[in-house]
C-alpha cells in the first residue's frame, strides 16, 4: 500500500526535481524571511510563474510544497529578530524567540527553530505517510452529503479557534462565501451577481483575489509602516550561532508534544499554522511554565510554536490530496496549482495521480532535510534579507503581482479587479480583519453551497439525506462539540475550582 | 497590442542596448497566435497546444506559436475580444468546441452570435458515453433506457457541468431519447468530469454521462461499465468493444469538437491559408499521434464544411433548449 | 470619532447585504434539480451578514491608527502608480512601464532620486530577463516605439 511512496522518490530523487526542492526550500525560506511576504503570498505570487514555466505537474508541486515549508522556517528570522511576524503563523514565534535575541542569544534561537521546525515537521510528515492513503480510501465514501458535513465541521473549527475578534472572524468568512458566489451557479447555470459583466462570468478569479488581497494591501501596509517608523535599526545582533544539543534536549518534549497537535490540527480542514502556534504555545504554557518564564525568553516558548506551525504546514497537505479540501490558507493556494493543471485532488488522487502524491510526500522529506541543513549554518546570512530596504522590495512584489495575473488572464480587466480587492484587503486589514477566514470562505463556502444542493439533488429534496450515513453523522458529532466546548470547558472548569475553594476552606 | 517572443535568441547586450531605442520587446508581425479562451490547463489549453505543437513539429508554421490564455465568461470574454478588438487579425486562431456552440446557442455570449466570427476546422474530437458502476443492474442501454422510462425519478445522473452546459446536454439528449423530459431527469451537477466519475465510484450517483477519453484508465481498472459510446460508429482501440448508443436502438450523438475560429474581417486568402495548413496538419501521420497522446479521436472538418457543421449544429442547441425551456 | 470606523463599516454591511438580497431576489431560473436553487444561499449569507453588521453597530470595537495627512497622499499616489502601471502596462510595453513604475515607487518609499533611477533600469532589465530568458514568459512589446522610428 505504500508503493506511492517508492514511486515519489523515484520522482522526488530525478535531479531536475531535487533541484527545485532545493531551490524551493531556498527562495521559500527568504521569502518568508521577508516581514510580511509569508507562504501564502510566496506560493501566489509564484505559482502562475511556475506554470508558464512549463514546468510538469509534480516538479511543480514539489517547488511549491518546498517553497510552503520553507517560508515556514523563514517566518521565524523577522519574529526573532526584529519582532515582527512574517505571517499569522509565526506571531506566537515572537512571544519568546524576541525576549531570547536582545538577550543576545539570537543565534542559538535561530538554531533552535531550525530543530524544533525540523523536528515537527518530520513527525507530520510521517503522519501524513501513514494516514493519507488510508484516509484517501475513506474519501471515496464521501458524497455530497458527507462533503457538506465537512464543510460544516470545518466552518465550526473555524469559529472555534481563530482569531482575537471573533466577529470579524465571522463576517470575513461571510464575505469570502459571498465572493465565491459571483459567477456562473454551478448546480442551474444561472448567472449571479455578474452584473452584466462578461470577465465575472466565470466567478472572481482566485489568484487575483488573493494577489489582491495579500499582495497589494501589504504594499500598502509598508508604505505606513515606512512611514511611521524607520526600518532596520532595530535588528539584533546574532551572538552565537549554533544552538547546544543541551538546549534542544531540554525542550524535547515541548516540541514532540508540539509536533503532535500541530499535525492534528494541520489536519483539520478550516485551520492552518496560526491556529497550531497558538494552541501549541498555550498547551505548553498551562503544562510546563513553572516559574513563569514564558514570554521572557524561554526556550520552550519558543520550540513549541515552532514546532507546530510547520508540523500543521505539513498536516495541511493531507485533507488536500485526500478530499480536495484544503486544510489552510496555503494549501487552499496549492489547490489552485493543481487545478491549473487539471488534476482535482480527491479520493482517486493517490491512485491516478501517483507520481504527483507520492513525489510530493517525498519531497517534503527531503525538502525538510534540506531545510535543516540550509538553516542551521546560514541563518545569519538569511538574517541580512531583512536588510533589504522596502524601496526596493516593494516595487518587486508589485512587478511579480502585475506579471503573474497579466500572465494567466491576457486581460487588463484581471489587473483592476486586482487593484480594488487590493484596496478592500487594506482596508478590512485597517479595520482589524484577518484575511484567512475571508481566503477560507470562499474555498469553503462555495464547496458547502454546492454540495448541500447536490445532496438534496440527489435525494429529491429529502434533507434526510444528511445525516444518513456514520461519517456525516460522526462529523455533525465532531462539529457540535466543537461549537459547544468552547462554552462548556470554562464554565465546568469555574465549576471545579469553585468546588475546591470551598473545600479549602 | 502584441506579445514579444523569439527573444530568446537576442543576446542580453542587445536588449540593454535596444530597450530605448527600438523598445526592446517587439514581435515579429507574423507571429502565430492562439488564445485558449480559458484558464491554463484545460480543454481549450490542450486544443490551443495540439495546433501550436503540431504546426510547429510539422513545419507548417516556421514561427513558434504562441498560447494565451484569456479565460472569463466561459469564452465570451475571448469572443468578444476577437471580434472587437482584432476582427482582421490573420494570425490570431482561438480554440474552441462543442461547448462554445452550446453557450452561443444559449445566447451566452452577449450580444454576438455564431456568424460573428468565421470558422476554420475541427482537429480532433471526443465522445460522450454513458457510464454505470461495475456492480449496476443495467448490462446494456436498453436496460437502463426501460427503467428510466418507468421510472425516472429513482435513477440519479450525474456529470461535470450544470444545466444548459454540454455535460447536462448528454444528459439531456439521454432523457429524450427515453421519451423523458430532461426536467423531470434526477441530475446531479458536480465541478467537472473528474468530480463525477468520483461520485459514481463512491455510489452516490447511478449513471454518469462523461467523456470516453477520461474514462479510458477506470476501464483498464473494471470498475465502470460503458454502456453506450455516444459517436456515429464504434471508436477503436481500447474503446472497441463498446457499442455505440444508435446500434443499440437509440439514436443519441454526442461528440465534443475540438476547433478553431478566426476573427470576422480576415481576409479569404488568409481563411484559405490556415484551412489549408489544418488540412495537411491532420494528414500527418506525426498529427495522428500528437492527437492520440491527448486522448482525441480523429475528426476532420475544415473550412465552409465546418463553417455550416458548427451552424447548424448551434441552430440545433437552440431548438432543443427552447424545447426544455432553457431559453427565455 | 473614536469607534466611528466599525459603525461606518457595519452601515457599509448593511448596505452591501440589503443589495445582495434583493440582487438574489431576481435572479430567475427556468428550473432547477435541487429544491433550493441558486436563491437560497445568497439570501441566508444577506441575513447572517445584515445580523453581524448590526452587531458591529452597536458594539464597534476600538478604532484602529488610521493614516492622515502625507501619508494618505502617499497611498493615493501608490494607488494611482498602480493603477497607471496597469493602464500602461500593454500599450507602453513591459520595459519602459516598469522602469517608470519602479522609479516611482521606489521614490514614494523613500529612495533618492539616483537611486531610484538606478533601480528603475535595472529592476526592469533584470526582471525582463529573468521572465523572458529563464521563465519563458511572453510579455507586453513596445510597438509604439517601433513606429516612431
């Protein structure tokens, strides 16, 4: 059964391949390095460039994959150093990897990112070996009916677990479903809020929204942020550069414990790397911050969200080659890759699509290797990308932005559209929204909408259909635990502690 | 508004010395042109490939030519752009197929109709075919057709397009056949082929009306039946032992073209010059096997011949869509 | 003034789920497989939306830094390069509207002028290079310049 795997490396190990692992590994950790260009924008602004390449379809997803995880390890260079985030993944990085650094260890930091990311990333990675196939069968069992209990559980984690403003949340997801509601209904062909316009036929594109969304506003972001305040100065001086095996040993279970719920919530549809960080770092606050030296530069603090954002990077890859559902901001991005090359990832994606499952899987080994062995000994040379002045980075984004969506649509039209959700994305961004559950609506809430009516298409309006078979229903389960937890966790735990005051006393 | 090529071969000195005298990037006029009125990596794709790949490897052409992808409004963005913007362009071809004569017939592409632009030929087509589990009662059209007939709304169809698209049409056209209103089918509309035959697979949906092409890796497998190939007569090769829907007593044709049109006001003599050069493309025995790696079927209509096959077959699109009660 | 950013934004909600309700009213379909039909999902999504926007009315969270003064003239200008690269992007052709773009911009974000100029021939070369001869990329020609000469 696990034949696809020999046949990646077959794939993975041809030079060409490893050479765009390696270059991906490369471009993706300085892309992430960069404050502000995370994977998601590295893959969008990349990834029409990769097609017109012509380049095959796994040599493709095996540069994109590289690039994915390697702007994961660039992500924690700008949080360490300067403090500040590359990308929603690696806000927790900053919490303890920034305290570290002024305290002049912002080498052995580095180092050990490099590890705890390597490390986590390696335990997700043969999550995914073991569990991908074995789930793609599962896939085959789900109809449209299983795919819109999907969908809702993926909208409950969602509301669950993301973001400080969960309103905004909430209203970002309803206007990225809103978005995707534009264009032809794919159920009666009717067309919807096209105005009349013949470009939004086909819905808004989703490259363009999301070179509109992340790429444009964050020019403008910049030019605020250069603005108010002068950029450079501020960085730290790298001290050491190797972190002690000592360090890493003292933080193996934060970042194995890490790895774990990483990979688990990767896994989930709906959240991605942010939502890892998070709850990896919170977990590992509640188990192991004795002294309460979280926040103040503790090494644990800092290996734990590490650790997770990549192993969730990689878990994110397994409901997407499975059920073509993504399970994050960027993997929803790949999808889009691989549509541009026809292949819909789905329950057959393992068997029809071999070569490009397996290499990919492949690759992720040996791309994370690679990561490692790049990391460890140039992060100081990685570090002076940050160095590059915004005068020129910015008129690069806005040349490789144009040149991608001109690329895919011969159509100056694409470009304006481009421009006005470049100009929404800003504002919301002002506004304090979170551009990922936006990005996630849409992918989602287009696949709830349809496969909720094709369910009650194939039924002939017996909603029944729904909760028919042990997956919709166990989903359903999953979905209304998810919702009321939240809720109960706090309250039962008042309840607990009330009860042992009063023992107390 | 062109678009530069053959720089590769100008040396990087002669761009930086070039850029502000000449422009730097210019195209050669005659550069050959085909936009594939979709997104990279589909049907309109491949047929823009299969003529720049062709021409090029027979030395038709002597210039690269060129793919551009204008995706938006199902090809409407692309037809009115020939037609408005470069109606006497001579070396610009934009691919299309059954699908763009469904839409037009639909009146889906605004206000221009199928005399707006002039059609060039067809290199290659696909058929439809009507698809069960392996496991399904029905072993052969008949079969199915009976049951259909006495009861319609326990056997759900699925395929990859919505109502009023080409992949609804098979459907459709099945229903008709059956003496059924398509309206009152079970259809399911899932995105795409792929997504379709996945349903059937998984048993959510009973019959799946798709292409022979894509079927061709499940056959090798055993896990579908073909009931019926939707061609004029059996096609070969690993299709041969399906009959087809017309020997079985039912006269149901659905095959997917895989063509060309060129802008309103070319010229005769430029019109005469690609039909011919399709003509001898597609007598290449070279041709025979480009188009067979894409999972095409041999078709060959050019010029006037095609002009009136792709005319009429839109006049047919209308009858029955008003039949049905898609138009308004 | 202070919370008065997510009471515009509620109203703009508002606003933008009253249009996309009625938009979903008149949408008209000869017929449709499904019971609920390409109406049914716009106008859920119009209420939910018109319900978080009240929320947002009446209990904004705090204002964010809004920009004011130069700089919303700066973001206008960046906008407004934007939107001139885009115009000029087809009809000027790729080398000389990126070489201007970049000068700009890179002006806007604070470079001095040589710099600029610099960066502005050499991004524009460079990057027409890099897409051209290493990505194989086609790209805008500059026609006009040829019929000048």
């Amino acid at each position: 059964m696990w034949d696809f795997l020999a046949q990646g490396f077959a794939v993975a190990l041809t030079p060409l391949n490893l050479g765009l692992a390696f270059l991906g590994a490369l471009i993706g950790t300085l892309f992430g390095a960069l404050p502000g260009i995370g994977p998601i924008n590295g893959i969008a602004i990349l990834m029409p460039l990769a097609y017109t390449m012509g380049l095959p379809a796994e040599s493709s997803l095996i540069l994109l994959a590289a690039i994915y995880t390697g702007s994961e390890y660039g992500g924690r260079m700008s949080s360490i150093l300067l403090n500040v985030p590359g990308d929603a993944g690696a806000v927790f990085t900053t919490l303890d990897g920034n305290p570290l650094a002024k305290q002049g260890l912002a080498g052995p930091a580095l180092g050990l990112s490099a590890v705890s990311s390597f490390i986590g990333a390696t335990l997700a990675i043969l999550g995914i070996t073991l569990f991908a196939p074995l789930l793609a069968r599962v896939a085959v069992m789900f109809g449209p009916a299983e795919f819109f209990a999907l969908m809702v559980f993926a909208f409950a984690s969602m509301s669950a677990m993301m973001g400080k403003d969960p309103l905004k949340t909430a209203i970002g997801a309803v206007l990225g479903v809103l978005v995707a509601t534009i264009g032809v209904d794919s159920g009666t062909g009717v067309l919807r809020f096209t105005f009349g316009i013949p470009e939004l036929y086909d819905g808004i594109d989703f490259i363009v929204l999301i070179i509109g969304l992340f790429a444009i506003s964050e020019i403008l972001l910049m030019l605020e942020h250069s603005h108010t305040s002068d950029d450079g100065g501020a960085m730290a001086p790298l001290g050491r550069v190797m972190v002690r095996l000592k360090e890493v040993l003292f933080c193996k279970w934060a970042i194995l414990r890490s790895g774990l719920i990483g990979f688990v919530i990767g896994v989930l549809p709906g959240t991605g790397a942010s939502v890892a960080g998070a709850v990896a770092y919170t977990t590992e606050k509640r188990l192991s911050d004795q002294k309460g030296t979280f926040g103040k530069g503790d090494m644990r603090g800092l290996s734990a969200p590490e650790s997770a954002n990549n192993a969730a990077a990689v878990g994110a890859f397994v409901p997407m080659l499975t059920l073509g559902i993504p399970g994050s901001g960027t993997t929803a991005v790949m999808l889009g890759a691989l549509m541009l090359y026809n292949i819909t990832p789905g329950p057959t994606m393992f068997t029809e699509h071999t070569a490009v499952a397996g290499g990919l899987i492949a690759s992720l080994y040996l791309g994370n290797l690679m990561l490692l062995l790049l990391n460890l000994p140039l992060a100081g040379l990685f570090a002076r990308v940050l160095t590059i002045p915004r005068w020129l980075l910015v008129p690069a984004i806005a040349i490789l932005a144009f040149v991608g969506v001109f690329q895919l649509h011969s159509n100056l039209y694409a470009i304006f559209l481009m421009l006005i959700v470049g100009v929404m994305g800003y504002l919301l961004r002002k506004l304090g929204f979170s551009l990922a559950p936006i990005i996630l609506g849409y992918v989602l809430g287009g696949l709830m909408e349809q496969n909720l009516r094709r369910a009650l298409a194939i039924s002939g309006g017996d909603s029944g259909i729904l909760w028919q078979s042990g997956i919709s229903i166990g989903l359903w389960i999953a979905a209304a635990m998810l919702i009321v937890l939240p809720w109960l966790l706090p309250w039962l735990w008042r309840k607990r502690n009330a009860a042992s005051c009063s023992l107390s006393k | 508004m062109n678009i530069n090529t053959g720089f590769r071969r100008w040396s990087a000195l002669a761009v930086i010395g070039g850029m502000f005298m000449t422009g730097g990037a210019q195209a050669q006029s005659g550069t050959p042109e085909c936009i594939a009125p979709a997104k990279p990596g589909g049907g309109y794709d491949l047929t823009c490939r299969l003529a720049a790949q062709g021409l090029q490897e027979t030395g038709l052409i002597d210039q690269q030519m060129m793919v551009r992808y204008m995706p938006g409004g199902i090809g409407a963005v692309a037809y009115n752009h020939v037609i408005g913007v470069r109606p006497d362009d001579a070396n610009l071809i934009v691919a299309a197929s059954t699908g763009a004569a469904v839409n037009l017939a639909l009146g889906k592409f605004g206000e221009y109709g199928v005399d707006d632009v002039r059609w060039l030929g067809a290199l290659g087509a696909d058929y439809g075919a009507i698809v069960v589990g392996a496991d399904a009662p029905w072993q052969n059209l008949d079969e199915l057709m009976q049951d259909l007939k006495s009861e319609p709304g326990e056997i759900v169809f699925g395929s990859g397009g919505t109502i009023g698209s080409q992949d609804w049409m098979k459907a459709a056209l099945t229903a008709k056949a059956a003496g059924i209103k398509p309206k009152s089918l079970r259809y399911v509309a899932f995105e795409g082929g792929g997504a379709a035959l996945a349903a059937l697979l998984g048993d959510h949906i009973d019959v799946f009306t798709g292409d022979l092409a894509e079927l061709k890796p499940r056959l090798a497998d055993g896990d579908v039946r073909v009931l019926a190939a939707l061609s004029e007569e059996r096609v070969g090769g690993p299709f041969a032992d399906i009959p087809t829907a017309k020997e079985q007593g039912y006269d149901v044709q659905w095959p997917i073209w895989r063509g060309y049109y060129v802008g309103p006001e070319v010229s005769d003599a430029d019109y005469q010059a690609w039909v011919d050069k399709l003509k001898k493309l597609a007598d290449s025995p070279k041709f025979a096997e480009l188009r067979a790696a894409r999972g095409l079927f041999p078709m060959a209509r050019f010029g006037d011949s095609f002009d009136d096959y792709v005319k009429e077959q839109v006049g047919e699109f209308k009858a029955l869509a008003d039949e049905v009660g898609l138009t308004q | 003034m202070n919370i008065a950013a997510d009471r515009i934004l509620g109203i703009v909600l508002l606003g933008l789920a009253a249009f996309v309700a009625a938009q979903a009213m008149q949408l008209h379909v000869p017929f449709s497989y499904d019971p609920l039909g390409p109406k049914a999902f716009p106008l859920g999504l119009s209420v939910l939306l018109a319900v978080f926007s009240l929320v947002l009315l009446f209990r904004p969270g705090t204002n964010g830094d809004w920009p004011r003064g130069v700089l919303v003239l700066k973001l206008l200008g960046v906008l407004l390069t934007l939107l001139v690269y885009a115009l000029v992007f087809t009809s000027l052709g790729y080398l000389p509207a990126t070489a201007l773009v970049v000068l700009v911009l890179s002006r806007l974000f604070g470079a001095p002028w040589a710099k600029a100029a610099i960066s502005g021939v050499l991004v524009a070369l460079g990057s027409y290079l890099l897409f051209t001869q290493a990505m194989g990329i086609l790209l805008p020609a500059s026609d006009w310049l040829t019929a000048l000469t």
